[in-house]
C-alpha cells in the first residue's frame, strides 16, 4: 500500500477516533474464558458491581481484574455505562442479554465460534477502547510486523491525528496485551499459571509468529459463520454508508474496519463469502460482478440483529443497542 494511501487512511482513523485514541484500560490482561458472563452476572444482580469496594471478593479476582474485566465487558458490548453515572453504574444491552444473560444466554460458555468471531468484529468498531486492534487489523500496510514496527506506527498514528499523546511505554503494553490476544501464550520459568490463561480470540487463528515476526493469516476462515460475516456486513455498512443501496467489492475488502480486511479473508474467499449472502439474505444482499465492476447491492434493509438471530435460530430480538 502506497505511502499516501497508508498515511490518508490513518487520518480517517483518527478522525473516527474524537475525542481521542485509547492505548490502555487493560490492565495489561487479555479477556478470558468466563470474564465476560461474569460481568454479565455481576451488572445484572448489582448496576454497582465494579464500583463497589468489595467488587474483589464479589468476582473473585485482583483489583486490576476487575477493571480490565469491565474494560473488555465495555470492548465488547456486552455491558454499557449508564447515562450520567460517571461510569459507576452499569447495566447488561441487548447483545449481553442475548448471549451471556443468565437465563436465556444463548451461549454463555463461548461454545459457539460464531461468538467469538462477533466479538472479534465487535473490538475492531470499538476503536476508542481498542485502538491498536483497529488500526493492525484495518490499516496497517503489511500482513507482517513486528512489535517495535507496530508501536512506532501507533505512534505515528498518535503524533499525526493529534488525538493522543501517549507514551511508548503504553503503546508497547498495548501491543504486548494485542498480540497475546491471538496467539498462545508461552509458560515461562517462574510464572504464575493464571497469568498465562489463554484469550479465547486465539481459537481464531488469525496471527502466527515466526522469529518475533508476526504474520496475520489470511483465507476462507471454515469456522465464521455466513450469519456473523451477514452481521458484519450489515453492522459496517450502517457505520459507513447507511444512505447508499450498494457497496464496492474494493469497500468491502479493503475499507477502513471492512469485513474482509477485519476476518483478514483474501480475495477469492471474500467473493465466495459474498456470493453466498444472496441465499443465507434470502435476497436482501445480492451480490454481482458485472462489466468488471464488483458491487454488493441491498435489496431489503434488514436490523443488524436479524441475521445473529438466523444464526442461533432463535425467535427475534430488539436492534441491539450500541452495535
């Protein structure tokens, strides 16, 4: 990718990111298996959960776990803050509800990969809580990187959109706890075993490493559902270009927080994936390639929802909120 094409796309990043790009939150933990139903648990018996001061005892971790289990629950949409609470009350959406909720979650153990691959998207539009997600998955010009290539191009990122003024010292945990979201972790001498607890993002198998060179892996991605790429697909469009009836192939690939680029789907698999919408829609996106000229058109405007629903073929939801 073009210098300038490079630098124009970070630009729009960081226009999309006001009032400012986030490097932390984390406590320097990726999620795990079990965090986010137990936020959903927590929020739904107390709106006060994580502000209260026995919230260790309550969800049974450290002090930094329990703000980096809100941080993710907030990631990933499953809990919001409410209105004018300054961020001490809490409360389960719709996707939470839907997924987690303790009596009709619909897949409260993360058993489906179709979740984990929602969640996956859910990081990536969530660019003010995980910035460096968004901009290694969307921006990035090489399918490789390195960790000290990574940090130096946030940086630039940070100096250049003039939303940010972190350290490099932040920006490197940031990506320490990125990468970790995707690939295993090694046990090291002396380490403790709950520091070590996988992200279940890894089960994605979208990064490998070889060498301290890591690689994002591109293909057909066999275990994302065509309900959750429809999601995407419907979720980016309303994000991006609510008001057209059609959207170009290079879009849908390439775009800033596309699907293609966000499920890293090289371009054969992109077309298969699009093709088959016009079946899984029932006609509500149609895919054609016509003259040359590549265009997924919108036939019938469906609620984002609706095809997370065809999904778990489960009776209708309300439109989810903050998605």
């Amino acid at each position: 990718m073009p210098r300038q094409r490079e630098s124009s796309r970070s630009e729009r990043l960081g226009a999309s990111l006001q009032p400012g790009l986030s490097f932390s939150g984390h406590e320097t933990f990726v999620f795990r298996y079990g965090w986010l139903t137990k936020a959903v648990a927590a929020v739904a018996e107390d709106p006060g959960a994580f502000a209260r001061e026995d919230a260790i005892v309550r969800l049974g971790v450290g002090k930094n776990m329990v703000r980096s289990i809100r941080h993710w629950a907030l990631a990933t949409g499953v809990l919001q803050e409410e209105p004018k609470s300054r961020g001490s009350l809490m409360s389960v959406s719709e996707l939470g509800e839907f997924l987690l909720g303790t009596r009709s979650g619909r897949d409260i153990y993360l058993e489906d990969p179709a979740t984990l691959w929602l969640f996956h998207w859910l990081l990536l539009s969530s660019p003010t809580k995980c910035s460096t997600w968004r901009w290694a998955f969307s921006v990035m010009p090489s399918n490789e990187f390195t960790r000290s290539g990574l940090v130096d191009g946030l940086m630039d990122l940070a100096r250049r959109t003039g939303v940010a003024d972190p350290s490099e010292s932040s920006i490197r945990r940031d990506v320490e706890v990125f990468v970790r979201t995707y690939l295993p972790s090694r046990l090291s001498s002396g380490s403790v075993p709950e520091e070590s607890l996988d992200c279940p993002l890894v089960e994605l198998e979208l990064l490998e490493e070889s060498n301290s060179v890591f690689r994002f892996v591109r293909g057909p991605k066999e275990t994302l559902p065509d309900g959750i790429f429809a999601f995407a697909v419907a979720d980016y469009w309303q994000r991006t270009a609510a008001d057209r009836e059609s959207l170009s192939f290079s879009d849908l690939s390439y775009g800033l927080g596309s699907p293609g680029s966000a499920f890293k789907l090289d371009e054969n698999s992109l077309i298969e994936r699009l093709e088959r919408l016009e079946t899984f829609t029932a006609g509500d996106l149609v895919y054609a390639d016509t003259a040359g000229l590549k265009q997924l058109y919108r036939h019938r405007t469906r609620s984002r929802p609706h095809y997370l629903e065809k999904h778990f073929r489960l009776p209708a939801m309300p439109e989810l909120v903050g998605i």
